[in-house]
C-alpha cells in the first residue's frame, strides 16, 4: 500500500479521477476541501456518490428528503444528526436495502437506482449495520471468507469440483488473515462468531467488509457499545481505509470522535441535510445547534416572546392538538424571525 | 430373551427397511433447507408425493417406461419448488412455511378428489408401476432371505439396497456442497440474510437453489416409498410424515451430513421396537390389559417417542452428532 507520497503529487491526484485510488495520501481530502464552501449542497471537487432530489417516506412521514449531496472521494465524511434524522434511512438506499419514492443516486457516475443489495455491493460500496451482523453459527474465518467477491465456488455446478476453487479459497484465506491479523482477531479464527464480544464483532464486521476491496464502505455507527480502549483502535483503522484511498461515509454519535477523523460533516434533521462542512465549522453552526438542542437554548426569553410562547402553546391545548417539543420549537422560531 | 432379540431384529429390519430411506431422503432435504439454509419448509411431503406419484402415473396411466416416470417425477419436484419459491424467498421465513403447509394438504387433496380420478384413480391409488425396477434386481425377488434375523423379500432388499445408495449419494453431495464455498453462503444466509446482500451475495438465487435441492430429495424419498409399498396412494402422504422427517432431523443433529440418517434410522428403530416390546409384553401379561391392549400400541408409541424427543432437548439439544456449542448459541 503506497501510504507515501508527496503532499503535491497528491494533491494532483485528487483532481484526477483514475489517480486517486493507487495513490491515497493522508488528509488528500481534507486538502481538496479546504476551499469547499460550508453550504449545504455544495459541489466536491471529486465526487464519489451523488445524491440528487432522494427522498422517502413512510406513509405520512418523509424520512429522507435529500435534494443534493456530494460525498468527496478518498475522504471520511460523517453523517450526524439527532434520533430520526433519516441516518440510517439514507444508508439503505444508498445501499440498494431500500428504494427511494423520487430522485437519482450514483457512484462514480453509475447510476445506482434500483439496484439490488447485492449488485451494490458487487460495485464496491459495502455497508456495515448498527446492529452488528456477525454470522454467529460461523467461525471468524469463515465470517471473512464470506465477504470475499467473485468466488468461484459459490456457484452450485463448480462447487462440486473443488479444483475450481481451492486455489482460490487457499488465497482468500491468507488474505483474510492478513486483514484477522491487523484487526487483532487472528487468535480467534476458529471460534464461532457468536462467541465474540460487542466490540470484537463491530471489529469483524469492518473486517469482512475489507475482504471485498470495497471502494466505498459505509459504517453505521461504527462505535456504538464498543468501550473506550476498542474505540481507538477502530477510530486507528478506520482512518486506515482512508490512507488506502477508499471513501469512507459512517454515522456516529459520538461528537469526540466526529471531530477526531471527519473531513467533512454532513448534519442531518428531520430527513434533510441541515448543514455540512469541516468538522470545526459544525459545532458553531446555529442550524445544527437548533436541531440538537433546539432554539434558544441558551438565551433568555423576553417578556413579549414568553408571553408569545404562551399564547400559542394555550391555543394549541385549546385546540387540542397535539403540542410537542418540535411543534413549539418551530413557532418559536418563527416568531423570532419575524 | 429370545422375544427381546426378535422385536431387535423387527425393529433392526425397520429401521434399515424402505421407509426409514423414505425419512432419511425427506429429512436430507430438510437439513439441506432448514439446516443450513435456514428455510422453513414445512411441506416437504408434497415434494415426495410428486416423485412417488410421477412415476406412478407415468407408468400405470401414461404407459411410459420406469426410468422416465424417474424424470417426470423430479422434473415435477422442481417445478414445485420454483413456484413455491419465486413468491415467497423474497418475503420473511414464515411465508414460505404457510406456502409449504397449505402446498402439502392442497396436493394431497387435489390426487384424492373425484376430479383427479382419471389421473390418480383418487383415493384407491396406483399399483404396479414398480415391476421394471423390481425386475432389475440381481437376486430371485420372489423368495425370501434371512438377514440380521429376519426374513425380507427379495424385492425388499432390493428396494432397500438402491435406496441406501440413493441415501449414501445424497450424503456425498451435501457434505460436497456444504464444504465449499456454495455451502458457506447458504450457512451464512441461515445466520443474517440482510449480512449476506451487503457482501454481494445473491441471497435469492441460493434459498432458491437450496428449495430445489431439497425438493428432489424429497421427490426421492417418496420414489422410494412408492417403490417399495408398490402402490402411490394419495392418503399415504400425510403431512405428518413431514414433520417426523423433522423429529429424525432433530434427533440426529441438523446441519450435520449423518444427522439425518441416523436420526431416521434410530426414530423408525424405536417406533417399531416401541410397537412389538409394547406387544410382546402385554401379551405376556406383564402390562395388564386395563392398562394398555394391543389396539393402543400404535398410538402410544408416538408417545413413548414424543417423550423421548422431549428428553433429547432438554439433555442433548444439538442431537447426536450436533456440536452443543454451536446450538447453544443465541442466533443472533
């Protein structure tokens, strides 16, 4: 793996499209960013997925509604938002896991619209889940041989002729425990994966989804349960896949390690891409800190405003709708803007 | 002592006789489908119901030779894995399940009826279909042979030597198929299909693929039985047969490529050794006759097997060839 280069030859790179996965130098994206303005669907300057008008609901409620978002090649790019935001939702379309009601996705310029998991996947872009999928009636190794693509021997006729496969298998499984080694998982290899800990098969996971050198891998909360000492070993090898020059889109709620190996941060709220930006620009963005904590968190309401508030909030009971956190918070906002 | 050693031996013969192959073959499949691919199907029976009436009906009605009725039935098996398959794979276990069931009732139902009359001469059944195959046999099939202390027909033996080979065949190509990568996929898609998809498998083709696997097993399995009852009658067919397959499956061990067989060979063994020690004792007095007559022994053997399976889960849930590891672990 070519993890040296020169800050200037890879910088070239980035501007080529064919260029960036042989040569993947640390930080190539957070360069290219740099100039990026903090606005929400702004071009990249070498887009991997491009998300065009996406969106899906689920009868009366828009989970996602995305109308344009680049997602930078070679760089980290996290997704963060409250519960609901529409994360995980984006996640399985982008992934083929489920079908958008309106708008076009595509990676590397191929269209990706309705296409099945499995053809996503065999494109490049893998997945991993927030629930951990360790196959747990499988050994380790046999959890990282699964992910390796183009096998020979899945197919039924040539399974029965084990000459048209085991070279391969002996080769898929020394790279498997190259990549068992690295993740520190190696001394498990015959140990069924249901017998691993939380932390140990979010580690597999990412694992078996190297074993398909995937070009876009896509974590969904990568360090939920994991304890703290795990944590930064799975923060070191996601930062791994970058320098390997793959793009790297996961979810996290985890603010540290956002701000810790982000490039770029896409915020999203209620289905929509609130804000986005390098990882520093985010925390003082006032949408995102409205979505999160609401508005006017931290200011004094004036008497006019409380008595506003009031008002509505009577009327609302009076009306007997139903008034939540969300409701009241949007009419605030109103107000204030007026 | 020498009752004891007669009900062995009738017990031995049934559980190396024609229908244990008959379990052996239905559970093989199941293992293949359930055991390792995960897919509830719980009507394997109407698999060998096409395979017992295709020849069946090929040869008794249609005049065809054995060897093509072979085909007819397995091209039929096929045929009804793909159409219980292709709308019920992409959808949750237990559609196929409901599929399944109502499939096996549906056909059984459908050979008994008036209207499948001119086809399958309804309930009365077919009968000599099997002569071609019989006549094939190496030894006098008309005289009878004393083998492990009983007597079997030469037909019988016949029958049961082909269908051992049928059994043993079978389990060279699953333990083939499941130690290669083919196999992996269908274990994994057992585990989390959704883990599956994300690794670019197509999970549809290989439950597919594994339906129709098992599905000619079955049709096998029922070749067999109709081979060796001689006669393909729709009412042989119960559902219920499905399911001790399933108890065979269990008693032996699931994903495991003997756990099939020696779960049929030991589940039939006992039935029979339940049916004629129950006999033999009430008719020595030992059980008196307000307790047990002879007329309940066949019932209450499914119990004393019932119970037995009851014991096994408690003490030995993986089965006889299971690895207790691997079932105790939660299955996700």
């Amino acid at each position: 793996m070519p993890a040296e280069n020169t800050p200037a030859g890879a910088h070239a790179a980035s501007l080529d499209k064919g260029g960036v996965h042989r040569a993947a130098p640390q930080r190539l994206a957070q360069a290219a960013l740099r100039d990026v303005p903090w606005e929400v669907g702004v071009a990249k300057p070498d887009p991997a997925i491009v998300v065009d008008g996406v969106t899906r609901t689920f009868g009366g409620l828009t989970a996602v509604a995305v109308d344009h978002l680049e997602v930078q090649r070679g760089g980290i790019t996290g997704l963060i938002g409250p519960n609901g935001a529409g994360k995980t939702t984006l996640f399985n379309l982008l992934t083929g896991f489920d079908q958008p009601n309106t708008g076009t996705w595509s990676f590397d310029g191929r269209p990706l619209g309705k296409l099945a998991p499995h053809q996503v996947a065999r494109l490049g872009v893998v997945r991993t889940f927030q629930l951990t999928k360790a196959l747990s009636r499988l050994t380790v190794l046999q959890n990282m041989l699964l992910g390796a693509q183009g096998q020979r021997g899945e197919s039924f006729l040539r399974a029965l002729v084990p000459g048209t496969w085991k070279g391969q298998e002996k080769a898929n499984t020394d790279k498997a425990m190259d990549l068992l080694r690295r993740f520190k998982l190696d001394a498990k290899k015959d140990e069924f994966a249901g017998t691993l800990s939380g932390g140990q098969r979010k580690l597999l996971e990412m694992a078996r989804a190297l074993m398909s050198d995937p070009k876009v891998v896509m974590l969904d909360e990568p360090m939920a349960g994991v304890n703290p000492a795990l944590t930064q070993s799975l923060l070191g090898h996601v930062k791994d896949l970058r320098e390997e020059g793959m793009t790297v889109i996961f979810v996290e709620h985890d603010m540290d390690v956002v701000r810790d190996i982000s490039d770029w941060v896409v915020v999203m709220a209620a289905g929509r891409v609130i804000a986005e930006g390098p990882p520093e620009s985010i925390s003082q963005n006032q949408a995102v800190v409205d979505a999160y904590l609401g508005a006017h968190h931290d200011a004094p309401l004036t008497v006019e405003e409380e008595d506003q508030v009031l008002a509505e909030a009577e009327a609302q009971i009076a009306a007997e709708e139903h008034g939540g956190g969300e409701v009241l918070g949007s009419d605030v906002h109103k107000e204030t803007g007026r | 002592m020498g009752d004891l050693i007669d009900a062995l031996a009738v017990a031995l013969k049934a559980g190396l006789g024609f229908q244990a192959i008959f379990f052996a073959l239905l559970a093989i499949g199941i293992n293949v489908q359930f055991g390792y691919a995960g897919l509830l199907n719980f009507g394997q029976i109407a698999f060998a119901l096409l395979g017992g009436f295709g020849i069946a009906i090929s040869v008794s009605q249609w005049g065809l030779p054995f060897w093509v009725g072979v085909v007819v039935g397995l091209a039929a098996a096929v045929v009804l894995a793909l159409l219980l398959g292709l709308p019920t794979l992409r959808l949750r276990a237990d559609y196929l399940a409901i599929a399944t069931i109502a499939t096996a009732e549906g056909l059984r139902l459908l050979f008994r009826s008036v209207s499948a009359t001119p086809v399958t001469n309804g309930t009365r059944g077919l009968s000599s279909f099997n002569g071609d195959f019989i006549s094939l046999a190496p030894w006098a099939t008309n005289e009878r042979y004393r083998i492990l202390g009983t007597s079997w027909s030469g037909g019988e033996l016949w029958v049961a030597v082909v269908g051992w080979v049928l059994v043993i065949l079978a389990c060279l190509l699953v333990w083939a198929l499941m130690r290669s990568p083919w196999g992996r996929v269908l274990k994994s898609i057992r585990e989390d299909e959704d883990a599956v998809r994300a690794l670019g498998k197509n999970v549809y083709v290989y439950k597919m693929q594994a339906l129709v696997l098992g599905g000619i097993l079955g049709a096998l399995g029922g070749m067999v039985y109709a081979v060796g009852t001689g006669s393909a009658v729709p009412d042989q067919y119960q559902n219920a047969n499905t399911f001790l397959a399933y108890a065979a499956l269990i008693l032996g061990g699931a994903a495991r490529v003997l756990g099939p067989v020696v779960g049929s060979i030991i589940l039939l063994f006992i039935l029979q050794f339940a049916d004629t020690g129950l006999r033999l004792l009430i008719d020595n007095g030992i059980i008196p006759e307000g307790l047990l007559s002879s007329t309940d022994v066949a019932q209450i053997r499914f119990v004393l097997v019932g119970v037995g399976l009851m014991l096994l889960l408690v003490f030995r849930p993986q089965g006889i060839f299971g690895d207790r590891r691997e079932v105790m672990l939660d299955a996700r």
